[in-house]
C-alpha cells in the first residue's frame, strides 16, 4: 500500500547499505540543478560528509565519487540553483541528453560492493534532481547476483532496464568518455541477471521503457474493472488511452489548472471521479509520525518498497511539500492489482514517445488495489467538480516556448577553444554545422538571446556572437574561471525571461584547473591541513580522535595559534604509507600545486616540507612507483 506519510530522502535511499561502498551509479533526471546534484556524491563518501559541512570536505567527496558517478539529464533542463565553483567537479559525470520526444525518467542504477560480495538498487521515482518540494513517489528495489538457474528468468524481466541504460551514451549530445562507456555497458551486463526482492505485498514486478529499444512504441496494456490516475499533467488523449479498456470507473487526481483544461466531453462522463490535493495537503508533515525507519539503512535488509515522498534532501521538521508531482497508474481487475508507479504523465508522449521508466508492481487489490490507496491518501485529496474547456493562459504558453526554444538551442554544439598561459583567452563558438539550425531557431522565436559563463555573468555577451565564423573571445579569463557550463538566456518581447545551462566542449583544457579550484579553497594553514585530513579520510584512513585539550607539538594547537590544525595528522601520514592508499597521491597534486604558486609557505605548518618529503619517498619505495 502507498502511505503517503511515509517520507523519505532520496540522499539516503543512494547511499551505499552497512560495510558496502559505491562499485557504479547511473542516474536519469528530466530536470537537474547543479547545487542539488553536488549532494549526491556525498552519499557515497565513506567518511560522512553532509551539505552542511565545510567546502572542502564536500570537494573532495566530490572528487573521489567523479569517475563512479554518471548522470543523463535532458539538455535545456540544466540550471544552477546556489552558485559554486565545486561544480567544475560535476562536468565529468555529467552528460546532457537529447532524445526525439523528452528524456523524463527519473532513475538510479546502483552497484555496491563488500569485498567479493556484490549488491543493486534501483530507484525508479518522480522526483527530479532539483530541490523542488513537490509531493512525489519512489519506489527502491535491492537485490543481488541471480543464482544459476534463475538467471533466464532475470534476464527477461530486466532487459527494458539493461536496453535503456546501454542505450544512454547514444543520446548523450556530445561523445561520452570511451572508459565510461565501456564501465556502463559492463553495468549493464551484470544488471541484466539481478534478481530483485520484492516489496512487501507484491507477488510479481515488470519494468517498461517507453521511448527506448523495441519499446520504443509500445505501451502495456491495462484492462480492468476500474482505475486511480494520479498525474500533474493530463491530457485528453492521454487519459482515453489510459481507460480505453476499462469497463468501469477512474479516479483521477490531478492538479486544478490541469482538470479545467479537459474538454467538456472528458469530464461530462459518469465513469470519471476528479479529485486534488486538498490545502492542508501543502502543510507541514510531522516529521516524527512521517519518518520512514527503512531509509535510515541500519539493517541489511530493509529492502525494497514504495515510498509516497522522496526528497532531494533529508527530512527537517519545518518543511512543507507544496503541489503534485507524482506519477501513479493502479488497475483493479478480479482480485489482482497492477501499480505503475514512474516517470510518464497520463499523456499521449508520458506513455509513447518520451523516454519514461514505470516500475509495475503487481499483489493483492486489497493491498494494493484503488480502494486502497484511496483509503491511505485519505483527507489529503478532495473531490473536485470542473466543467472543462478552459485555455492555457498566454503567460504559460509564453513560458513554455521560452523553454522550448532553450531546450532546443541546448541541443546544439558549443566549441570553447582555451589559450593562453594564464590569464587564458577562451574562444566560444557553434560547431560549423549548428550554425544555420541556431540562427533559424532564434529567428523563429523572436526572443532576445544572451550567454555568458556560468562564473563570469559579468562577461554576457548577444548570443548572435556564437554563430559567428570566428566565434567570440574572451580575453583575462583566471583559470578557476574555466568552465564548460555556458548559461543561456531567453528573453521575449514582453519581457520574459528564462535561462538554462548549455554543457560546451572544452578544447585545450589545463590539467590542474580543478587542483587550482581546490586551492583557492584553502584560505590559511588550518584549511591547508583540513583538506590532508579529509584526503585520509574519504581514502579509507580513520583518523584518532582528537583530545579538546589545546594539545601543542607539530599538527598540535597552540594556545593563541590562529592556526587550528588537526592533531593526529602525523600518524595518519604514516597510516595511509603503509596502506598505500590513493589518497597521498591526491595531497601530492595539492602540494606541488600550492608550491609551483609559491603559496607552499603561507599554507603548510613549519616543517611540513621536511616531513611531506619523508612520507612521500617511503611511500615511492613501499608501492615501487616513480617519482
């Protein structure tokens, strides 16, 4: 059954179960924030890290999850949110998609480890990548190798999953990374003999990928007694198909501004119940009678199931969920219920020609049936009565060719050239065969276009430049100022305005661009140890707990040193050489950074030099590495 006061966040849902660490992870968003999706690396991070924790340790989170991460997202659906350079850190795993209707599912494929023994999740939700507070739904599967003669029957049930997720590169608009390519398609061949466990209440599952492989134009078909629609966005055509084999009542939740643009003749049929979310639906849920104990990931099988909300972030007690966004289809038919729940709106392109997930979950209608799920969502929805017809107002209609104008645009190729020894030259253009495509979109649209970099909108520039032959340059660009990600404004004659995130290709990229972007977070010797520590410590070094007793010597705190640094640091050091972990590489780059700037003095303790040299050479002759 669907508990609408069942909460969970989507953080929590990724993160790795007790003793497993991150093999993979493969995400789809139709929407995506930048700010938002810099948390979820910190979901895998095995030292904590949170959101709320200082840059540096969020950075190195960052950085440690780039090569393990990869996530589509629809091209013109790409916005900042908070401004952060930690973002240069995302443009690895992140690749925009174009597709021939809209790519709309909202999934995770995950792959953990603990030593030899592997474990998967799913996540098939509504829920963007965004810190939209929308009322969404989510439904998480865990499951684990088939054994050998359960395999077929694995094989069959994941091949719509399998199909998409080797089918992502193919959409991505510029060429993914070979060892990336060749990681997910591997996924994909583990992923395809997964057997899940089931939720409980549900006897059977099935996955449908509209828009993909030889799904591409087929939709399951739903003959039943009677139906719930749960749907932000329905249209009339979308919902007949839907009821086309129906032969008694639908219940249909949706929003008001989406029931009265039905048609008359839609709404005036005696099998269709109309319904919203009631206001108080909007007001704040009690945090303590909304938690869900299987999200807090302290048992080994707290195992698949169905959340009614997901969020992007954890839980407070003060947050509202304001408006619908969930997507559910359930049919009753005898005495067996079938529950889409997913990414596909109850329109025509929800369930044809977008690229949608819906996981179907099949049980009892007792416990999963319409009456049901009615039973659970109780007084949060309320019979609505509209006699159809009304227009989409101009300011929406506006709106929305705003952002398919952008979505478009985004599509197309952009080329940043980089010259220069620092400060660099950036020379932005449109791939040669885009040209013409840009300059006919714009002209059709008749809106006012503007880009700039996403670090420097003070460098905006006409958006008529790109189109130029010789494309514009930009000249005293600091190199913590690189960035691929090209902000792209729309404005109509009204006034309007809307931007997206265009993903350029960086030609002649300086390779320690994002080493200066970490130094220029390091701001006094405390930072520069801060970031040794949590270098050791996102590595797999545990590091001694730290007496508050004002301890003095080398790493120690002084009393009245304006230096707090980390005591305990020293025998990390010698920790991690014997270990050989990965992490005195990392500090390496940072140091031999900060030295080749000559900023090594103002940063590092006294005697650092001396003892960093040390650990380095023992750490050279344990591993027989070269300098």
């Amino acid at each position: 059954m669907l508990e609408p006061q069942t909460r969970a966040a989507l953080t929590e849902q990724l993160a790795p179960p007790p003793g497993y660490e991150l093999v993979h992870a493969v995400g789809t968003t139709f929407t995506l924030d930048l700010a938002t999706a810099l948390t979820v690396p910190l979901c895998f991070a095995s030292h904590r890290v949170s959101a709320a924790d200082d840059q540096l340790g969020i950075l190195n989170a960052i950085r440690r999850a780039a090569d393990r991460i990869d996530v589509f997202a629809q091209a013109g659906e790409i916005s900042m949110g908070t401004t952060s350079k930690l973002v240069a850190f995302l443009e690895p795993m992140l690749h925009p998609v174009t597709a021939r209707g809209i790519f709309h599912p909202k999934v995770w494929y995950l792959e953990y480890a603990a030593g030899e023994h592997r474990s998967y999740r799913f996540l098939c939700a509504s829920r963007n990548l965004t810190a939209d507070r929308s009322w969404d739904t989510l439904v998480r599967l865990d499951g684990t190798p088939a054994p050998a003669g359960q395999k077929l029957d694995a094989t069959r049930k994941n091949k719509p999953l399998v199909t998409l997720l080797k089918t992502l590169p193919k959409l991505a608009g510029h060429p993914v990374a070979a060892d990336r390519i060749a990681r997910i398609d591997a996924l994909a061949d583990r992923w395809g003999t997964v057997q899940w466990e089931l939720p409980t209440g549900v006897r059977d599952l099935a996955f449908h990928a509209f828009g993909v492989g030889a799904a591409a134009s087929t939709r399951p078909e739903l003959p039943g007694r009677r139906a719930l629609v749960v749907s932000p966005f329905v249209t009339d055509d979308g919902l007949a198909a839907l009821r086309g084999d129906l032969w008694g009542e639908t219940h249909l939740v949706s929003r008001v501004e989406t029931i009265d643009r039905l048609t008359p003749a839609t709404l005036s049929s005696s099998r269709l119940r109309t319904h919203v979310l009631d206001g108080a639906a909007n007001d704040t849920v009690d945090i303590e009678t909304g938690h869900d104990d299987r999200a807090d990931g302290d048992t080994a099988d707290h195992n698949a199931g169905v959340a009614a909300v997901v969020e992007t972030t954890p839980v407070r007690p003060a947050d509202r969920l304001v408006g619908l966004h969930a997507k559910i289809v359930i049919v009753d038919r005898d005495h067996t219920s079938r529950v889409f729940l997913g990414s596909a709106n109850a329109t025509s392109p929800g369930w044809g020609t977008n690229v949608e997930v819906m996981v179907e979950l099949i049980g009892k209608t007792s416990v999963l049936g319409v009456d049901a799920t009615l039973s659970a969502l109780g007084n949060l929805i309320e019979p609505y009565q509209s006699d159809g017809g009304a227009s989409e107002p101009e300011d929406e209609a506006a709106e929305v060719r705003l952002e398919d104008l952008l979505r478009g645009l985004a599509g197309l190729r952009i080329h940043i050239e980089i010259g220069g020894d620092g400060p660099y030259s950036l020379r932005v253009q449109l791939d040669g065969g885009d040209r013409a495509s840009f300059e006919r979109r714009s002209a059709k649209a008749g809106a006012t276009l503007h880009w700039h970099l996403l670090p420097r909108p003070d460098l905006r520039r006409a958006a008529s430049t790109l189109a130029n032959p010789q494309g514009e340059t930009l000249d005293e660009v600091a190199l913590t100022d690189i960035s691929p990600f090209v902000v792209l404004t729309a404005r109509d004659p009204d006034g309007r305005e809307r931007s997206t995130i265009v993903v350029a290709q960086l030609e002649g990229d300086i390779a320690e661009r994002r080493d200066a972007i970490i130094a220029s977070q390091l701001t006094d010797r405390a930072s520069f140890v801060r970031l040794l520590t949590l270098l050791l410590e996102l590595s797999g070094v545990a590091m001694p707990a730290v007496e508050a007793t004002g301890a003095t010597g080398f790493f120690g705190t002084a009393a009245g040193s304006d230096a707090v640094v980390g005591a305990g640091l020293f025998e990390a050091l010698l920790r991690a050489v014997a270990a050989g972990h990965d992490g005195l590489a990392d500090a390496k780059r940072i140091i031999d950074y900060l030295a080749k700037h000559g900023e090594d003095q103002a940063m590092m303790p006294p005697g650092f030099d001396s003892l960093w040299n040390q650990v380095w050479a023992a750490h050279l002759e344990l591993t027989g590495a070269t300098a």
